[in-house]
C-alpha cells in the first residue's frame, strides 16, 4: 500500500474513534447512580497494602477484590494524598485526616487483614468521634511503579492501583468503590481506550502522572452532593 506512515496511522485512528461513537451511540442508556447528600467527609491518608510474603497477588480490606500488585516507589502514599486533595479541597466540607490518625487506625483494628463486622463498626466510631463526620473517604494503594525510559519511549511503563472507598459511619455501610488498576500500553496494544491515550498526550506517563489520570476517571463516578 503506496502511503506515508503519518497520514495511514491518522486515518486508523480516525476509523477507531468514528466507530466507537458509533458503538456508544446504539447503547442503553445509562442508570443514573444514586447520589448521597453529605455535610462532611473525612478523608483518610491512603495506606499502602502489600501481600503476604511470596505472593504477587493483594486483598482489598473493604471489598475484598483482588488485585496484582507491584512495586510501591517511596512517598507513593504521600503523592496520593497530594494528588487526591488537589481535586478535593476546594470543598470546605472535605476534612482531611493527618497521617498519624490514619497510621493509628490502620493499626489499632488492623486494616489490612481485612474487618469484621464488629471491628468495622468500632472503626468507623473512631472516625467520627475523632472528627466530628458523617462519611468517610478511605485510599488504599496496591502498587505503584514508575517507567523505565522517557515520555516517547520506555522499557517498562508505569503500573498503578488503588481503590477507593466512601464509608457511612452511622452504620459502617459501604456506599461507593472506585478502583484503577492500569499499565500503561500504546495505542497500537490497546486500540480500544483511544480516551487514555489522548489524555496522556500520547507519552509514557510518569507512576504520578498516570495515578492522577487514574483519580480522575475514578472521581467521575463519586456519589455524593454538600448539604446547602
């Protein structure tokens, strides 16, 4: 085929993008999700969770999902913190929780083997009482591992996951999970997630700057409206 590689690649991805529009547009329509009225969220340092010795596989305390862990750089938990409050605190009812709170919580009921009903329910009392709120907002990070090359081109792209969980402390019940689980691949690998590719600007991203792509897919979906 007599064509120059620019215009043949622009004109395949201009075939993906027209048909996936196509595919959308015959879809049902979507549920609407069921929206929670708040005065205040406390917002928890995320907690790095890792899996037992010799194992590459983790168990989210609060689903129960499981993921396929990886690295976790130094100061991965506190680049989410950052990351997570940029998008959260311009709302004067998000409260955000200092590290040794969280550290001692995470300790005292011993979070990352998982809560029973009981210690749930004893866990989410701390919360409250400690902070004076109705909801809380719980961050936990399976892995994250940065690339190995440059923003054209890489060794290894980035891996995150993590997952986030809205709790109710009135009754410990679990509201809203949103998680992101990604490495990154090329358009050429996933041809299907042309969004993904667009918004990374066509570059290998950076462990932070995928994280903060994967925030914002995950925050699209977060269930909750301030009391006026």
């Amino acid at each position: 085929m007599d064509c120059k590689a620019p215009r043949c690649w622009s004109a395949v991805l201009c075939t993906i993008v027209f048909f996936l529009c196509f595919s959308c547009a015959g879809g049902q329509k979507a549920v609407e999700p069921q929206v929670f009225d708040y005065d205040s969220i406390a917002v928890l340092p995320f907690q790095t969770v890792r899996p037992p010795t010799g194992q590459n596989v983790v168990r989210s305390p609060f689903s129960g999902a499981t993921y396929l862990t990886g690295k976790i750089t130094e100061g991965a938990s506190v680049n989410m913190d950052q990351l997570l409050r940029e998008r959260l605190e311009s709302d004067p009812g998000m409260i955000f929780v200092g590290s040794e709170l969280g550290r001692r919580l995470w300790r005292e009921f011993d979070i990352g083997s998982g809560l029973d009903k009981e210690s749930l329910a004893g866990f989410s009392k701390e919360i409250a009482e400690s902070t004076g709120t109705d909801f809380a907002l719980l961050g936990h990070l399976y892995a994250f591992e940065d690339k190995k090359g440059t923003a054209y081109a890489v060794e290894f792209p980035a891996y995150v996951a993590f997952d986030l969980t809205l709790l109710r402390l009135a009754d410990s019940s679990v509201l809203w999970r949103g998680s992101f689980v990604r490495r990154q691949k090329d358009l050429s690998r996933n041809i299907f997630d042309v969004g993904e590719f667009v918004k990374a600007g066509g570059r290998w991203l950076t462990a932070s700057q995928f994280a903060a792509l994967g925030l914002d897919q995950v925050m699209e979906d977060f269930p909750i409206r301030k009391l006026r």
